[in-house]
C-alpha cells in the first residue's frame, strides 16, 4: 500500500494565517487608540470595533483587555531593544550607554503607546513587566550591545547587571512621564549620571575594544538562555 506524508490541509493553514493577521490588525488598532485615550479608556470591544473584527473573535484570541495590552507592550519593547543593535562603535563604554538611553528617549517621546504601556504612572505592573522586565529585555539589548565593542571583566558580563542599571534610568523616564507625558531632556541627563555611577561600581574606566568585525568571546554559561541577537549566535 502506498503511503503519503500528510500535510496540513490548506484550509486550516489559511483558517491560522487570518487568525495571525487578525491577532496584529488587534494589536495595530489598540496601538493607535492609545496615542488619543488613557489605557483605563479602552475596552476590548471599542478595540474590536476600531480594527473591524467582531468582538467575539478579540475575545478568543485576548479574554481580558489587559492580555492584549501585555502583547503589545512586548511586541512595541522588542522592536525598541533592537535599536541597540545599531549603536555606533565608540572608544568609551559610557558612550554606548548613553547612546542607548538617548535612542530610548526618542522612541518614547514618537510613540504615546510606548510611554503609556511601559512609562505610564497608572500602568499596571504587570503589563510593565511584560514589556520591560520579562528576560532582561532591554538589559539584554544593552548588555549585547556591550559586548560587541568591548571586552567585559568576568563579573559584569551580564545580563542582569545592565538590566538593574536600566530600571535606574526607567525611574527617571517614568517621573518624566508622569509629570510632562514625555521624556525630558532633563530626565535623560539625570538617567545617564545615574546610570553611568552605576555601571562604574562594576566597569573600570577603560575597557579593551573589539574592532569592528572582530571576534566576540563566548557566553558565560550562566548567561546562557534565551533569544540572542543575530551578531551574537554560534
């Protein structure tokens, strides 16, 4: 008897694909919502009404409001951690770091989404967890960012490191927002002094540079789990 693998029938294929396409319309539409309302404004079904997808499929693919927030404030986070990938080579490590917060800033101060879903004084925890803190996110992005250009002493060649560092800078970026809906360049000067001071407990003033192109040195195994940037995988 004659035997074929099976594939997946093509209307179950299509039946996903418009499930996926649905789920971003969600998301583009909540998105746009928040650059006009306040996050406690918006509900599931004005959301479903703005992307013309009945209520009843926003509430498959998100039961509650605040799971399609955490969504988005991961999907809006990820996106802004990958503009450390594009810092500039520099002499100085304190450079990158402030080359960093200041392509935050500006992301921020572009995206009212961005500020209210992870800056917002009202925001729930959870959803800032979801865009800020789950894996060392923006940590990461720095800490990779680092890595490349620099040769880190054992003890701060870590992830975590630069992700306490960065909550410093988030408290002044949060008191910004709170107060101004923006990140002040006042607010970015004083997150850069804070979290340099930091940085420096643990980095000496000089770091040997890796010339562009050359050789990154291993993970440290303790450093070795989740999802790394391309620059940075085997």
């Amino acid at each position: 008897m004659i035997t074929t693998a099976k594939s997946r029938p093509p209307a179950r294929k299509a039946t996903q694909a418009r499930g996926r396409a649905r789920r971003v319309e969600l998301l583009e539409a909540a998105r746009a919502m928040l650059g006009t309302q306040n996050l406690h404004q918006i509900g599931m079904i004005a959301v479903a009404e703005t992307a013309g997808i009945p209520a009843s499929s926003a509430y498959h693919f998100f039961p509650e409001i605040s799971d399609l927030w955490k969504e988005l404030a991961r999907t809006i986070a990820t996106a802004q951690a990958e503009l450390d990938q594009r810092i500039p080579q520099s002499d100085e490590w304190e450079s990158v770091v402030e080359r960093s917060l200041e392509c935050h800033q500006r992301a921020f101060n572009a995206d009212r989404a961005a500020r209210q879903l992870m800056l917002g004084p009202h925001t729930p925890p959870e959803i800032k967890h979801a865009g800020c803190k789950e894996n060392f996110r923006f940590g990461t992005a720095l800490w990779q960012a680092m890595r490349r250009q620099f040769l880190l002493p054992g003890l701060a060649d870590s992830r975590e490191l630069f992700f306490k560092a960065l909550l410093i800078a988030d408290l002044f970026f949060s008191l910004s927002v709170a107060e101004q809906d923006r990140v002040s360049d006042e607010a970015l000067a004083e997150a850069k002094l804070a979290t340099i001071a930091y940085l420096r407990a643990y980095l000496p003033t000089r770091l040997a540079r890796i010339e562009e192109g050359g050789e990154i040195p291993p993970v440290p195994a303790t450093e070795a789990w989740g999802a790394l940037a391309p620059a940075e995988q085997a």
